[in-house]
C-alpha cells in the first residue's frame, strides 16, 4: 500500500488556528484507522514538513485556509489548485505550505497534497481553544477528512467519544481559560498569606 499521512497544522495559541493540530489528535483518539495510515501534529513545523512532501505518496493537511467566504466553510483543496490559489498565503505556515508545493512541484517524484481547510472566525485573539463557530462547524470538519481518508482506501471505526475541549486540555491543559479555575487569583492568593 501507498505511505500516507495526516498531518494537522497550525498555531494553537491563537484560538481557532488551531483547529488542525486539534483535529488530527481527535481523529487519533476517537477513531480505529487502518494501521498503514500515520496520523500527526504537525504544529508550526513549516519546511521541516518537506520531508513528508518527497517521502509519501499521499499527504492530507488539515489546517484553517485564508479564504474569503462564510465562517466554517471547508474546502477540499488538492495542491494544483493551491498553487494557483495567490490569496491564500495570509498565515505563515500557509506560505511555507505553499513554498514548499512549489519547490516539490520540479521534482520527478512527490506526494499528492491535499488540503482539507476550514475558514476560521479568530485566529487572532491568544488564547487556547476554538470559537463557538468553530465549535459548531468541527463535526463536519472531522466528518470531511475522514471521508478524504476512506477516499484513499483506508478504512476506520469510532472507538470513543472524546470531545474537542478535553482533547485540548489533555495536550495542553487548557481550553478556552477553563485552566484559570486551577490557578488562584491575585486577590485570593494576597488574601491567604495576609491571614
């Protein structure tokens, strides 16, 4: 069988560009996948990713894609069309992601990249978690890239319910500021050592 990966990309410190490092891990951890599928967070990895561009025939991206349309729109977009796609390079993993499809591009033997990509609502704000938009829209994100998955012969089954929020939480012990009720704050704390 062809070697082919997942690879979830983004920043999770800046709210939904996020959504592919947390899909990728959801995917893994809800889901059986055949065992020749390698599924990983590719977080802000840019050129490094290269390696999976020249060593796999097949490559999924799910990332968040700067593209002028609804909030929670997903776009299958195969690397032929992205690198026709000039608007799409916003973010800076975006634009590695494309340097790295053009300079592939030349070579006699590369993977077919396919990016399932999703419009976010924030990828500005700093904080760890995803919107309510996002929130909403995350089952058919998942739902799209199994379906990418199963297109390339793979086969998988549900194994758990994890939901997104405690996936996050068990990656990086916050979501959304959920993590803040562990921590006191400055008041309380001040409090405490004055008694």
């Amino acid at each position: 069988m062809k070697k082919s990966i997942v690879i979830g990309v983004g920043n999770m410190l800046f709210k939904d560009e996020g959504i592919g490092i947390y899909a990728s891990e959801y995917i893994k951890q809800n889901y059986n996948i055949s065992s020749d599928l390698e599924i990983i967070d590719g977080g802000t990895l840019g050129f490094k990713l290269m390696a999976y561009f020249q060593d796999y025939d097949n490559v999924i991206i799910l990332d968040t894609v700067s593209i002028e349309d609804e909030v929670g729109s997903i776009f299958k977009l195969p690397s032929d069309v992205l690198l026709g796609l000039g608007k799409y390079r916003k973010t800076a993993h975006e634009v590695e992601i494309i340097e790295m499809l053009e300079i592939v591009s030349v070579l006699d033997s590369h993977a077919n990249v396919t990016i399932i990509g999703i419009v976010p609502q924030d990828i500005q704000s700093v904080e760890i978690g995803l919107t309510q938009k996002m929130e909403e829209f995350f089952p058919l994100f998942i739902k799209t890239a199994l379906k990418e998955i199963e297109d390339l012969g793979f086969s998988y089954s549900k194994k758990d319910e994890i939901s997104v929020s405690d996936i996050v939480k068990s990656m990086i012990g916050s979501y959304n500021g959920t993590h803040l009720s562990r921590i006191p704050n400055e008041e309380d704390f001040t409090h405490e050592i004055n008694l």
